[in-house]
C-alpha cells in the first residue's frame, strides 16, 4: 500500500511516501480503507522528535481517521460500513478502562504516535475503536470531528465542568482545539471569546458562536492585547492549548476561583507561574490529555444534533505532506488540514 512514514526527525521535508506492505489486523482488529486522515500539532512533533522520548521509527502517523471496513468483523459493523476511528487505543481491562476512566489506563497509546497510524490507503484498528460516521459529513469532515474536538470536549465539559453563564476565554481559537472548544462551550450557555493570531481569522470564530475575537499577532502580550479590545475583563475558565505566554496571560486574567484547563504546548513547554496569585485568588490549574471512547461518542452526537460542526481548512492528497505540515506550523490554518490517500 502507500502509505506516509517519518523514517528519520528533522523538517517536512523528511516525510516520505513509501510503498509498504498492507497492515494484518491481529485479534480483535479490522482492516479500514482510509478515505481522510485529518492531521494535528502532534503529527510535526512526532515528525521533528521530542527530547527524551523515543517514537517507533519507521513510523506511519496520523491520528484522524475516517474510512470503510475492508475486512475484519467487528459486533455491530461488517465490511463496507463507514466508519471514524476512536485516535487512541487502551488495555480495556484496567479499572479506570472499566471505569470508562480511559485516560488513566497505563497503556493509553495514540495512534500515529505508538503505532501505525493513518496517513495510509489501509489502518488495522481494534474493533473497539469503531464508530460509525455520522452520514451528514463527508470524509474529511469526519476525520476533523476525533482527537481535536475530543480534547476540546475533555477540557470544557470534564476537566473545566463549564457551566451556564460563565465567562470563558479559549486560546489559539481557530486551530483545531479551539474552533471545537469555541462551539462545545457555546453550546453549554457559556459566553466565549476567542483568541486569535491574525485578523483574517476573526470573522470564521465568531461564525462559531463567539462573543468577541480578540486578535494578539505573534510576539504580542494576549493580556494587553484582551484589555485593548474589552477593558478590566476577567473569565470564570480560560482553555489553553498554546503554553508559554499564553498559559501565563490566562492566569493572570482569570477571576477569583477561576480555573485554567491546559492540554498543549504549541508555543512553549515552559511558563511561570507566580504562586501567589495562585492561591490568593484561589485558582485552580488543570491538565489534559485526550479523552475517552465515551467522549468521542458524545462529541459524535453533537455532531448529528448540529451542536458542533468541523471546520476544514484545506484537503490536500498525501503527497502533499510536507506543505500540510508546514501550514500548520506556520499557524496558516483555520479548523483542520486532512490528508487524502
């Protein structure tokens, strides 16, 4: 099959297209045919390396899949069906797995990233990992609605718990995170305002149901820049998936017992924190990762019900790799970027 694979770290252009032999589902695995693979930050780190963490190389990535059933049954599927595939994998067996606690489970992989992913004509999946595609969207579509708007769901509804009538500010508001974490706390009563990097996206987050979009270019403090356009604001949650000064700037706009729900570090994977304002204000600070099987199947019902739409920014074919990857590091993105074998 043809299939993408990162053999070495370095820049975009270390992405190959290779020929390779199709994937054998072992026990408890389909075959899906790949119809669109939808791509996030976590592609260009697993491509350019993280010190310190050893990813399995020759490594095909990709997270977001939407496809057919090629072979393989699965309770509930048979071959043909369309399918979305859940971007992790778990032990099942654990107590926080049977807890539907999925996140804890010492064996939570990603896909593309501990193991062969998606940016392929073919994937083996468990059979646990199977949805089925909501019929409203096209492929691409449904790749953008797995890992992007499942850590957008984990964040807003179980890690921050917003509530209606909460004032809540989301970082990086036109990438996939934020276009998902903009509509999923819209739709709970929240009142959002949206961080973005440049002018041209201001108008796509509000279409999403913001109430301001707040334009910080790069280089910018997002403190001056949300002052400048709302005045003395304060927000109950501030959902972060940026890091460094943006982490920084969303503790200090936070209210008294607000909460800060971080899950990325696309800026910087470092920030400071001054205690004091931590526990004079009573703040909370709240990590998160992913999400469960549970989640994706609430983020898919959202979907049907119109709740949440996804955003695709561009489709490009898999040979084109490398310039989706550069899109996304140069930030020239709104939504998501798929990938077409």
């Amino acid at each position: 099959m043809k299939a993408l694979q990162i053999q070495e770290h370095g820049p975009p252009e270390t992405l190959r297209v290779v020929d390779i032999p199709d994937p054998v589902p072992g026990a408890g695995e389909v075959l899906v045919r790949v119809k669109a693979c939808a791509l996030n930050h976590l592609d260009t780190w697993v491509r350019r390396g993280v010190p310190g963490h050893r990813f399995p190389l020759p490594l095909v990535p990709g997270s977001d899949v939407a496809g057919v059933i090629e072979s393989g049954e699965a309770p509930g599927f048979r071959p043909g069906d369309e399918v979305v595939v859940a971007p992790f994998t778990t032990c099942g067996r654990c107590g926080p797995c049977l807890r539907g606690n999925e996140v804890a489970c010492r064996e939570y992989r990603i896909l593309g990233e501990s193991r062969d992913g998606g940016c392929a004509e073919f994937v083996a999946v468990p059979q646990v990992s199977l949805f089925r595609k909501p019929p409203s969207l096209s492929f691409p579509e449904a790749a953008s609605v797995l890992l992007a708007p499942l850590t957008a769901y984990h964040m807003v509804v179980t890690r921050a718990a917003v509530r209606p009538g909460e004032h809540v500010l989301v970082t990086a508001a036109a990438g996939g995170v934020g276009t998902a974490a903009v509509q999923i706390a819209r739709s709970l009563g929240a009142r959002v305002v949206g961080i973005v990097g440049s002018e041209s996206k201001r108008e796509a987050v509000l279409a999403l149901g913001a109430s301001e979009v707040v334009v910080c270019p790069p280089g910018g403090d997002p403190v001056q820049a949300v002052q400048a356009a709302l005045g003395k604001t304060a927000f109950e949650v501030v959902v972060d998936s940026v890091g460094g000064p943006f982490f920084e700037a969303g503790i200090r706009l936070l209210r008294p017992f607000g909460r800060l729900v971080t899950c990325g570090a696309t800026a910087s994977g470092t920030a400071t924190l001054d205690l004091r304002r931590l526990f004079f204000r009573s703040l909370s600070v709240l990590g998160s990762t992913m999400g469960s099987r549970h989640e994706v199947f609430e983020v898919l019902r959202m979907v049907e019900s119109g709740t949440f739409r996804p955003v695709v920014h561009a489709v490009l074919p898999l040979e084109d790799a490398a310039e989706a990857h550069r899109m996304l590091e140069d930030r020239r993105v709104v939504g998501k970027v798929v990938l077409v074998p």
